[in-house]
C-alpha cells in the first residue's frame, strides 16, 4: 500500500506530458516496482502537468483547476490498489 501511495506522490509534481511517462514507468518497473505502484504512477503524472492544469483553469472554473490534482491523486491510488488486491 506504501508502494502505491509513494508512487503517486512521487508522479503529481512531475511534468511529463502521456507520451513521457511510458519509458519513466518502464525504468520504475524495471528497478523493481510493483504493478500497483507503476499504474499508480502512470495515473497521477500526466494528469498534474502544467498543461493539463492551465487548460482546466482555462476552460472550466479555477475550483475544477484545483481539484483535479486531488482527483488524480484518489484515482491513482485507488487503481494502484485494485491493482494489488485482484
């Protein structure tokens, strides 16, 4: 469980757009993390880009701009977990 929760803290202040965390994902699995933790990391980083965030703040409301860091840090969680439990 420690594994997943790190691994999506370690993914939200990263600035990899979806097409750059595939190899970062692949060299953490490589190193010896587990499948809940490397989904849980793949989750989290594209989410919190830059990018993402502005275009949220841009198009939605600067409350849904908040939220969606916190949304991709519950989802990653919650998927690195199923991941391990099933």
């Amino acid at each position: 469980m420690r594994s997943v929760i790190n691994a999506a803290l370690a993914g939200l202040p990263l600035p990899l757009c979806s097409c750059g965390v595939v190899p970062a994902a692949m060299s953490i699995r490589k190193r010896g993390a587990n499948r809940g933790a490397t989904l849980s990391f793949l989750i989290s980083t594209p989410e919190t880009g830059v990018d993402s965030i502005a275009v949220t703040y841009a198009l939605l409301d600067p409350l849904m701009a908040v939220f969606r860091p916190l949304a991709a840090f519950v989802t990653a969680i919650l998927t690195g977990l199923a991941d391990n439990f099933f």
